[in-house]
C-alpha cells in the first residue's frame, strides 16, 4: 500500500511580514496566515488523511491544526476532541544560526559572500548543499547543521512514518513544514524540477509518494483555494 504526504508550508507570519529570518525561531501566524491554513484544509476536504505531522514549531502545528479542523468542516463531519496530529522534531526548518530574527537583508549577503557573487533564487535552489553547509561553518552559535544532517533526519522521517502507515493500511498523511524544508525534499527526490515553482508559497502543499521506502514527487507548490 503506497503512502502520498501531503507536504505543506506554514501560513503566513508575523516575521514573514517582517522580513525576517525565521528558522528554529517562532512567531505567530497572521490573520492571512490563518485564513490561508483554513484554505489548505478546504483545498484538501476530498481527501481522506490517517495523520497529521507537523515540525514542533508553533506556527507549523497551528497550521496544521487549522487545516485539519476546516477540512473536517468542509465535508460536515464532526470535529473530535483529540485529533490524530503530532509535532516531529524532524520537520524543523533549516537553522541559520546567529541570522535567526535578522533582516532578511542580512542572508543574502551571506549568500553573495558563499558565492562571492549575487545569485537569483533559481541558483539558490539548485546548491542546498553548499548553502546549508556555509550556513554550518559561519554559524557562531552551534546550531546550524550541515546538509547531510538535514538530508538525515528528513528521510529518516519519512522511513519511519511511511512504514507505519503502509503497514496499517496505506493512505494520505497532511505534513506542514517549512519553506527551505519543502524545498530540500524535492532537491532529494526530483532534483530537476527543483525550481517548480522558485518560491514556495505559504499554505501551499507538495505531494511525496512513499512505496517501500522508493520516493516520487508529483505536484510542487499547489497553492491552497483563495477567497
């Protein structure tokens, strides 16, 4: 029995607004935010899930939280009181170190200095892992990991929830991440279309199909139904 994660990414934040970097750290959703998570949950009320996982940060388990509920309601059925959701460490986002909480202004120039030159996203995308190992090796606070740390516990995530759910059955899991993580999840299991679409929005969900541990990407970045 196959597994497809419906893999998706946060509703807009306060630092989203801000422009800020958000990885480990955590701000709330904005009113947008919440409304577009609603959206994600109505986009998805034709299908049925088993679970839901979301990273531990409050903003990914608010959203998954959200969609889970307005999904429920769109197709009249009754909200439990326990739902089948759960954090996952293994979901973060990638960690940028002492750029956490900072102008955005500030990552990109520590891109152009790991390039030595100003690259469109389209580049970005296409090198995770001499991003995330730069990130690595400037960070002074200890935090930030390598690609290979990221790459780990993104598949031993999938590994662990795709087996327990081939082996009660099969179905559709809602995961809601974060942006660079979807993006890492492509790069991993369809390298060329990594840049389908640059940007990936909030709310919006990729679809991972997990068949005995093999890892087929469909549809990247569907955005959720707006108002």
């Amino acid at each position: 029995m196959t597994v497809t994660f419906y893999v998706a990414r946060h509703g807009e934040t306060i630092f989203n607004v801000m422009n800020r970097v958000q990885g480990w750290c955590d701000t709330p959703l904005t009113e947008a935010g919440e409304r577009a998570a609603a959206d994600l949950g109505r986009r998805l009320a034709n299908r049925d899930f088993v679970s839901g996982y979301s990273s531990d940060a409050g903003r990914a388990r608010a959203t998954l939280e959200i969609a889970w509920i307005a999904r429920l309601e769109a197709r009249g059925e009754p909200v439990p009181l326990e739902l089948p959701l759960h954090a996952d460490p293994r979901l973060r986002e990638w960690c940028y170190g002492q750029l956490e909480g900072e102008d955005r202004a500030l990552m990109q120039d520590a891109l152009a200095e790991c390039f030595g030159e100003v690259l469109p996203r389209s580049q970005h995308n296409q090198r995770l892992p001499l991003i995330a190992d730069y990130f690595a090796a400037i960070d002074t606070t200890g935090r930030a990991e390598d690609f290979a740390a990221i790459e780990a516990r993104l598949r031993s995530f999938l590994d662990d929830v795709g087996a327990k759910t081939e082996a009660e059955g099969g179905g559709n899991v809602l995961v809601v991440t974060h942006a660079f993580t979807v993006r890492t999840l492509v790069y991993l299991f369809d390298r060329a279309r990594v840049n389908e679409p640059e940007k990936i929005g909030n709310a919006s969900f990729t679809e991972l199909v997990w068949d005995n541990g093999n890892v087929t990407v469909g549809r990247i970045g569907v955005p959720p139904y707006r108002r």
